[in-house]
C-alpha cells in the first residue's frame, strides 16, 4: 500500500471477477487496466518504464481521440513507456484511485508514483511534447532504462505474485508462507503476508460498517470493521484517527488489542508515509 496510489483499495476477494470494460478502438499499444491487474501493469511496471494511464470513458469522443493519440506515440517509441486505459464507466474504483474529476485525464507514473497529470484533449503537438519530456525526466532512473541483465525472478516468488495479482488470497498465501518458511527474512512474502491479512479481512466487511461504528463509538469490533473500510475507501488518516481515539477511551486488555491493531495498520504502508508519521505520534500521545 505504500505510494501515492493506493493498491490494496482495488483488490477483489478470490473468485470475484473484475468488471470487463472495452478498450478505445484501435489502440494496439495500449494495455487496459482492470482492478486485478492495477498493481502489476502500472505500479509494478512504472518501475520499469513511464506509465501514461489514460482515464476514458467510451461515451467521450474526446477520450478515444487522445487515446488514440497517444497510442500512436507509445508505437513510435517502441517500449520506452507504457499507455494504459482505465474505462471510467466499468471501472470507477481504479479511477477513484486517481482522483479523476474530470473525462478524459491523464497520470503520468514513475517508480509508483504520479509524476505529472492533466485533464482534457491537447493538441498532438503538446502531447507529443508532455511526452519527451516524461522520457528526458525519468532518463536512466528506471530499471527498464538500464543495460544490465533482467532480474531472475524465482518460480515460487512469481507465483506467489500472480495469485496475489488475480486476487486469489488464499493460493497466494500459502505459496508466501511457503516462501517465508525456506527464507524467513524473506521482505517481500512477510509484506505481502501482512497485506493478504489485510485483504481478506477487509473485503468481506460490511459496507455500511462505518455507520455503524459511528452509532457505537465504544464498540471495539465495530471500530475495527470501520478502519478496515476506511482504508479501503483510502480515508487513511480517518481510519487511524478513529482507532487513536478509541485508545485514549479503553484500558486494559482492549486498549492493548487496539493498539496493537494499529500497529498491524501502520505496517501495511511504507514507514515515511505522512499518515503513518503522524498515527504513530497521536499514538504515542494517547498512550503516554
């Protein structure tokens, strides 16, 4: 969940398809973008190369014509950078994850995170501009820009991902448990351990959990489903405050149950995150 784009918002419970969209017509350089593979077609790959998502929706004419555009780019750089299409119609929660405001819009990534943006058609000439100018500002600085040999990814560890990328929480786990047992310094399978908890938990909440949290502010259990909820809707901050708050008000067992729920929050995100910084002092204040 580390970055400026959240992933564990967009995963969906093992057996639950993503919603299908179309992509723009005639765009052979352009991936499409769905909830299940957000996470490895454009955070993943953005550390390779740019990636240029494009928010469309088919009922804008002025979406297909700048993806069009910009496919016709991606062809002529020939795997420089990435073009990939979110269909705002069929998959609003990845364009939610965007704060789109407005069809069509564009989000440059590098490296996770959203380099530069604009909203509206441009006329090729700009276009072609914005581009280079993507290209001659992540020169060298992804890995997809240097020379040396492709990483050797180990079978397991490459299937441990797919699972997790097509939202099989329960394969993914144990081929990660699995990997965690052979390596138990293992960052990536402890990670994504903590994360696939966070998932399964998290996606088979009640919707309307917040609302009930709000009703029964002392509810340990109900706080507990509202955070999860929380950060999934990406209201980190909110989450955190609502879980800091319940531990100035509990004491004994459920203070210690809340904070450490808290802390198994925290290491869901990367440490210099803003949010965390900020929860583990308001913490620390209401602890101390």
């Amino acid at each position: 969940m580390a970055g400026a784009v959240d992933l564990s918002a967009l995963k969906r419970p093992a057996g639950e398809s993503a919603a299908a969209g179309g992509a723009p017509p005639n765009i052979p350089n352009a991936v499409e973008i769905t909830e299940a593979n957000f996470e490895a077609e454009v955070l993943i790959r953005s550390g390779e190369v740019p990636v240029v998502v494009v928010v469309w929706s088919p009922r804008s004419d002025a979406s297909v014509q700048l993806a069009e555009t910009l496919g016709a780019f991606a062809g002529q750089d020939a795997g420089k950078w990435v073009l990939a299409t979110v269909d705002a119609d069929t998959t609003p929660r990845v364009a939610q994850a965007f704060g789109v405001q407005a069809i069509p819009t564009v989000v440059a990534l590098a490296a996770g995170q959203p380099l530069s943006n604009f909203q509206g058609m441009q006329p090729p000439e700009q276009l072609r501009k914005w581009v280079d100018s993507l290209l001659e500002a992540t020169a060298g600085k992804l890995s997809g820009g240097s020379s040396e040999e492709p990483e050797q990814v180990d079978p397991a560890l490459a299937a441990a991902r797919t699972h997790l990328e097509s939202g099989d929480f329960e394969a993914a786990k144990s081929a990660y448990e699995a990997i965690l047992a052979a390596d138990p310094g293992h960052a990536e399978a402890k990670g994504a351990i903590r994360q696939i908890t966070f998932l399964s938990r998290a996606t088979a909440q009640n919707p309307d959990a917040v609302a009930a949290a709000d009703a029964d502010p002392d509810n340990v259990e109900a706080a507990f489903a509202a955070a999860d909820v929380q950060l999934l809707s990406q209201d980190v901050a909110g989450a955190f405050e609502r879980l800091i708050s319940l531990v100035k008000r509990t004491a004994g067992d459920e203070r210690a149950a809340v904070r450490a729920r808290l802390v198994e929050l925290f290491e869901l995100f990367d440490a210099a995150d803003p949010d965390v910084i900020a929860g583990r002092r308001n913490l620390a204040n209401a602890l101390f």
